[in-house]
C-alpha cells in the first residue's frame, strides 16, 4: 500500500463569456504541483507478537477540572454566560 500524505495543485482557468459565442475556455493548465513522499512502509505492522501486558494507566480528574466541566454543562443545557461566570467564580472560591 502507498500512503501519499498531502498532494497540491494549482491550476489556472481562464474563460471568456460573450454574447455572440457563449462561454469559451481560453487557458486550462496546471501551473504548479507539490506532492510529499510517499509511505511505502506497513502502517498496520506491528513490530512484537508479544501482547501488551501492562495496565492502563488513567489520570484522575482535579477538582478543578470537573468544576469547570459542570460550568460548561450549565451554560450548554441552561443557557447564559452569567450562569457560566457565577459558576467559574464559585469554582476559584473553592480550590
């Protein structure tokens, strides 16, 4: 499989419409073409048979950051940035 990250072109048109003759394209070219390396490598390989027997690891939530989650889940359902500003007051008194 080859994986082609990004591809440019720019192109130039020019068209002219008239009324005895309709629309009549005058210039139709590519001026200018970009395209990154290709990935020719598997991106599906995995590098060991060996299964991934660690735990996962999750990082627990701070206080902070729920306050603020429930501040932006009252402004989202209720409404109002004055909801929002009470709330974002009352969760720095808090910390």
């Amino acid at each position: 499989m080859k994986l082609i990250p990004i591809e440019l072109f720019l192109y130039a048109k020019l068209t002219v419409d008239t009324f005895l003759f309709g629309k009549k394209t005058l210039l139709d070219i590519q001026l200018w073409h970009y395209s990154a390396p290709a990935e020719e490598s598997n991106v599906f390989d995995i590098h060991t048979k060996d299964p991934d027997k660690s735990p996962p690891q999750f990082v627990e939530p701070t206080t902070s950051q729920v306050c603020l989650f429930v501040c932006l889940f009252v402004v989202f359902f209720w409404g109002g940035w004055v909801f929002f500003f009470v709330c974002v007051v009352a969760c720095l008194e808090r910390i």
